[in-house]
C-alpha cells in the first residue's frame, strides 16, 4: 500500500510493477484467445473458459485494490506539484482512466463475461460453418444482457452505448458518430452508384483463378516482410476471421484465411493484419506493460492497417513492385498480365456480402449497418430474434444485395461473439485516419510511389512509428491525428483520395 513516507519515484516504481504484473496477465490471456483460435482440441472449450476466467479475475483484482487507487491519488499530487515528467502525467491519467472504468465493474461480472465468450466464440464457429443463427442467438442474448450491465456500471453521459464505444475509441459517442455516419453515407453511396452506372467493367480475371493456397502464403509474407514486419517477433496461421494478437512487442502473432480461386481475401488479410502488426511491434519498449505502450486506440490501430492495405498494397506503384514476386512464386500466370491490370482487378467496386472481402467504398457501408444495428439493439429497439432479418433489409438499403444464408449475412463476423459492441465504427475511423496520415506523410516525405515502386517501404513505415507508434497512449486519438497531421480528424482526405482514385478507374 501506499505509505506517506513513499516519494514520488518509489510511488511511481510500485505503479509501474502493478501494472507490469497485471499486463503479463493480459498477456497469458491473449496468448491462450489466441491459441483457441487456432490450434486448440475442441475438446479444451470447458477447461480454456475457466482458465480465461480465473485469468481476468486475477487481473482485475490486481488493478482495483486500494493500492493502485492510492498510489495514483499521491502520484496526481505530485503531478499538481510539477514532479513529473510529461511522460508520466500521460500515464498516471491513461491509468486513472483504465482505474476508474475497472474498479466501476463488479469482479464477478468481469468473470461472467469472460466465460461467456469463451464459449460464445465456438457456437459461432459452428453457427457459421451450419449457417444457423438459431444455434448461436442464446450466446449473442447473453453477451448483449452482460454488455448491457458492463455499460449501466460504468456510466454514460447520453447514450449507454457511449459506455462501450469510448472503450474502445476514447471520447467516442453515438451522437457524434451517428453524424459522421450520415454525412459519409449521403457521400458514399451516390459515388458508388455513379461508378455502378459507368458502364465500366473491371477485368478481376488476374486475381481470380485458381492460386495454390500455401503459395498465396508465402508471397503475402515476402512483401509483409519487405514492409518491414519482423518474423523473428512475429508468426502467421490459419483461423476463421482475420486477426492479429499483440501477445509483446516481440511476440506478434497474424492469422489467415484463403480461398483457392481469388487472390485477395489471403493476400489483402495477411496485409492488413500486418499493418496491425507493425504498430504493435513499433510500440514503445521503455513504456511496454503501461498505458504508454499500447495503442492508443482501435481507430488508430485500424488506420495502421487500412493504410498499408489500401493506400498501399491497392495503389498502382505497389503492383510495379510486388507483381514480379507474384509471377516468381506463380509462374502459371499469363504473361499479359502486367502491374495495369493486377491494379485495376484489385481495385473492382462491387457491392458484396462480405466486409472483409469488400472494396474501399462500400466497406464504409457495411460499418454503417453495423453501427446502426448496435444503436438499435442497445437502445432496446431491436431483438437479437430479429437480428437477421435486420441485417438482410440494411444490405438491400444499403448495398443493394439481400445474403441467401446467415453466414453471408449475420453471422460473418467474430465481434459479436467475443462481446466487442461498439467496436465496429473504429474501421470507418480508420478509414478515414489513415487517408490523413498518408496525405501527411506526403507532405513530409515528397511523393511516395517512386519508393514504393522499388519496395522501398522503410521512409513510410519509420515516419508511421515516429507520429504513431511510438507515442502509445500519451495522446487521446483525436490529439494524436491532430499532432501527426496537422488538422483535426474527419472525411477529407479519405473523400479526396477515393474520388481521385475511383474516378480515375471507372472514368467520371
């Protein structure tokens, strides 16, 4: 406990271990997420689930005894009194933050929600490869029933979604993003009808044929090593959804999926996940196991990823380099397929059931509709009954496609399984993030594509970890765009970018 006779340096070492000891808990958890993810026996769902639990409530006994509380009241005092670094007020306030939201849950709720998605997420495996939502809706009502209580806790200033949203993107509320949301649908879907009406058919026949699968692996992870994702901290495997799981800065794991007739879903994942990946490994090592060194938020993370997927890898002078590591690793292609046309097929916008497979204009729509969906089922206006029937008339308003099954539609993604509500609008700000950042780079750097052209990743990677990475924490998402890019966060860029881009493809 704290003693008065601490000074602000011993106090502020007994933070730091509390901290340390309930982040190597974080990280015995991820490791065994991930692990059920991927390698574990059916068999182990029971015994994983009380592992994970007892795991949660070891950690979230460590952070919200008295200690943690009384060291920060002295270390807030030292703050008042000018004893602390900029560095270490950044931390004391991301801890209190974290302290106040935790000490706020009740540690058999914690427990409860840990248990419950532990076996939510092998019902919606099943559900999904059944296509039954039937089979996973008691999982889905009893993660929204804990979701609703975690957001009752904590409190909320309007809405109670605005509990879970700020989790996740801090300062977030509903009311914000419904704005936002609104003004980039009223954008959005007049310029991908003007696209679908442009009479131009993209030829996606370069990346649809048939792609040996453990070949399309090892060409995705040339080029994400050529981006600079260190193998030596990093691993790849298969699992259901795409993810990356931040175990340590040197334990970086991305997992995949693939299809054997199109090159994209395989590649484009792998990409993205490790554009996750190089923010985690770029993480600050000084500050690992605080607030400091982690991300500073899931928008952020997602800017990371989106922009070293689209930016990027979707980009003309990308497939001027990566198109001869293509050809060397699949020698079957036909010659007449040259860096034009491989930029063209991976840049095709069509409406499509599902968002991790969609293209950069209409991705933004199927955030929509999740967002929407969550408003509504927080809000009491929607049952998880009717869930399905929900989603299928969203996809006709909003992409014009109704899904044939719930596997297509409802149950494609992993979030509702693991009981992540208010994580879905964190992709759009990424979205929209990662436009800026790019813009900004440019402005710092010169024009990118003749280093692109040559797989010259490093200049973009290293300014991303001295305006991102590196930072953790110590700035709110909104400060930290701000600072790296010079104004404040919204639509712009990403509006300009896709209109010069798009509009130059389908000729508008």
């Amino acid at each position: 406990m704290d003693t008065p006779d601490m000074d602000t340096n011993e106090r502020f070492a007994a933070l730091r271990k509390i901290l340390a000891e309930v982040g190597d808990l974080g990280s015995a958890a991820g490791l065994l997420s991930w692990d059920q993810e991927t390698y574990m026996p059916k068999g182990g769902l029971e015994g994983r689930a009380a592992v994970l639990s007892t795991l949660a409530g070891l950690a979230h006994d460590a952070f919200t005894g008295d200690q943690v509380g009384d060291l920060l009241a002295g270390l807030e005092e030292a703050s008042r009194a000018g004893e602390l670094s900029d560095e270490q007020i950044a931390l004391v306030g991301e801890t209190r933050r974290d302290y106040d939201r935790s000490v706020r849950l009740p540690a058999s709720l914690v427990k409860q929600l840990v248990e419950a998605r532990s076996r939510a997420l092998p019902a919606w495996q099943q559900a999904r490869a059944e296509s039954d939502f039937a089979r996973f809706r008691p999982h889905l009502e009893l993660l929204l029933d804990l979701k609703r209580q975690e957001a009752q806790a904590i409190g909320y200033r309007q809405a109670p979604f605005d509990a879970l949203l700020d989790q996740y993107e801090a300062g977030a509320r509903q009311s914000d993003l419904e704005i936002l949301f609104r003004d980039l649908q009223r954008e959005l879907q007049p310029f991908v009808r003007a696209i679908l009406d442009s009479g131009i058919t993209v030829d996606t026949m370069p990346v649809r044929q048939s792609f040996d699968e453990e070949r399309q692996k090892a060409f995705s992870a040339e080029v994400v090593r050529a981006m600079g994702f260190d193998f030596e901290a990093g691993r790849i495997d298969r699992a259901t959804h795409p993810f990356c799981s931040g175990i340590h800065a040197g334990d970086v794991r991305l997992t995949w999926r693939s299809q054997k007739d199109d090159l994209r879903p395989a590649f484009f994942g792998i990409v993205h996940e490790a554009g996750h990946g190089l923010y985690e490994q770029g993480l600050s090592r000084e500050w690992q196991k605080t607030p400091l060194g982690e991300p500073a938020s899931l928008g952020v993370h997602e800017s990371q990823s989106r922009l070293w997927e689209n930016l990027v890898a979707r980009g003309r002078p990308f497939w001027q380099y990566s198109l001869p590591l293509l050809k060397r690793h699949f020698p079957e292609l036909q010659d007449d397929i040259d860096a034009e046309r491989i930029y063209r097929a991976v840049n095709e916008v069509r409406p499509s059931l599902i968002r991790v497979e969609a293209d950069e204009l209409t991705y933004n729509l199927h955030i929509v509709l999740r967002f929407e969906l969550e408003c509504r089922l927080f809000a009491g206006e929607l049952a998880a009954a009717d869930l399905p029937e929900a989603w299928n008339q969203k996809m006709v308003e909003l992409l014009g496609i109704r899904p044939d099954s719930d596997a297509g539609g409802v149950l494609q993604d992993i979030h509702w399984s693991m009981g992540a509500f208010g994580y879905f609008p964190t992709y759009t700000l990424g979205n929209l993030y990662a436009a800026q950042l790019f813009e900004a780079a440019e402005r710092a750097l010169g024009e990118l594509a003749p280093a692109i052209s040559r797989g010259e990743f490093e200049p973009l990677r290293e300014w991303l970890r001295e305006q991102v990475h590196v930072h953790g924490r110590r700035f709110k998402p909104r400060a930290l765009i701000e600072r790296a890019t010079g104004e404040a966060p919204g639509q712009a860029a990403f509006m300009r970018y896709v209109r010069r881009k798009f509009g130059e493809i389908y000729e508008l």
